[in-house]
C-alpha cells in the first residue's frame, strides 16, 4: 500500500513538471519570421507585434529593446538633419526637424490594454496643448488621433500629433514630432505610418 501511494505522487509530480515544462516552452515560442508572416524583407521588425514598412524621407534612429522581458518595444524614426539642443538645464539632446516615436507594450489582457492606451492619452494631454480627440481606421485598427499644438517648456518640437490603439493584449503609442522647420503636415505623415504598420496577430 505504501509502495502504490509512492507511484502515485512520483507520477502526480512528473505530470505536474510535464505541464510547468509545457507552460514554459509556449512561453518562449519563437517570433515568426517575416518570410513566414508573407512579409517584404526590409520591413523593420519592431517588437513581437509589427511589421514596418520603409517611410520615405524617415530613417530609423533608435531601436529599444532592453525592456523586452517585460513586454515593451520603443523605436524611433527621424527626418531632415541632425542639431544639438540644449535645455534651461544644461542637457543636450540631439533633435531633428521631425521624429516619429513607436511604443508598443504587451499587457496582460485586452481589458488592461485598453486601460494603457487610455493612461497614455491622459499624461499627454498634461504634457501638450491639444485639439479635440478623433478617430480613424489605419490598415484594419482603429486609433484615437490627437493633435499636438504646443508643449511649452523645454521641448524643441513645437506641434504634432500622437496616435492611441489597443490590438488584442497590446497598447500601441505612435507620436509623431515637428520643429517649426518642417514643412510636411503631421496628420498625413502619422496616417502614412499607421498605414505602414503590420501585425503578427
């Protein structure tokens, strides 16, 4: 009788490492390739999520990854030429006549997704002088657009609009920035850009 009671805990214990073990191989599946998704080979892979297709007159300036673990992706693209910037407090950055920011974060449902995007709209409306909200529909996901008039302070881009979306358990941030030196119009740019986004799911 003891004997059977052994074999049977010996094998709830290897089922329950089985599962864990389950558990963890699904955690860490591999990321698609963009041959495997029917995607162009220059698209720029930005996090688990998306597929960017080139923007012409915009380079890629920074790609942030090292808060991966935690499931949040930045990049940056940039346009026209490069200048330092120094703020009222002595820090120097490097600016450009307009940038685009990408933040995407993977949440852990799509309720607490939504509830991001949502915080991300609020704190930029304390950071910028805005026009009413609206929405539109960007290559099959709708995004809530607000413009961007003023930042005041030490911010050396003068006016933009940023973009808000959530798509399944992700929140996506798009912002896209301009000095006074920049000629295109931040509404068609950030569109073209929604546009040239692509999603793994």
């Amino acid at each position: 009788m003891g004997d059977h009671n052994f074999r049977h805990k010996t094998m709830k214990c290897f089922t329950i490492l089985l599962l864990l073990f389950s558990l963890l191989l699904t955690g860490c599946s591999k990321v698609p390739t963009n041959a495997e998704l029917g995607w162009e080979e220059d698209w720029y892979r930005a996090g688990e999520l998306l597929g960017v297709e080139p923007l012409d007159g915009f380079e890629l300036n920074e790609s942030g990854d090292i808060l991966s673990v935690n499931g949040v992706y930045y990049d940056t693209w940039v346009s026209g030429n490069e200048r330092e910037y120094v703020n009222s407090d002595g820090k120097t950055s490097k600016i450009y006549d307009a940038q685009i920011y990408l933040l995407t974060e993977l949440c852990r449902s799509e309720e607490l997704a939504e509830e991001e995007a949502a915080s991300w709209i609020a704190r930029e409306k304390l950071s910028y002088e805005t026009e009413d909200i609206s929405s539109a529909e960007y290559n099959g996901v709708r995004f809530e657009l607000l413009p961007l008039l003023s930042s005041g302070g030490d911010n050396p881009y003068t006016h933009g609009v940023s973009a808000f979306a959530s798509h399944g358990a992700w929140a996506i941030c798009v912002e896209f920035l301009c000095s006074e030196s920049f000629e295109g119009e931040p509404r068609e740019i950030i569109g073209q850009f929604l546009n040239s986004l692509h999603y793994t799911v």
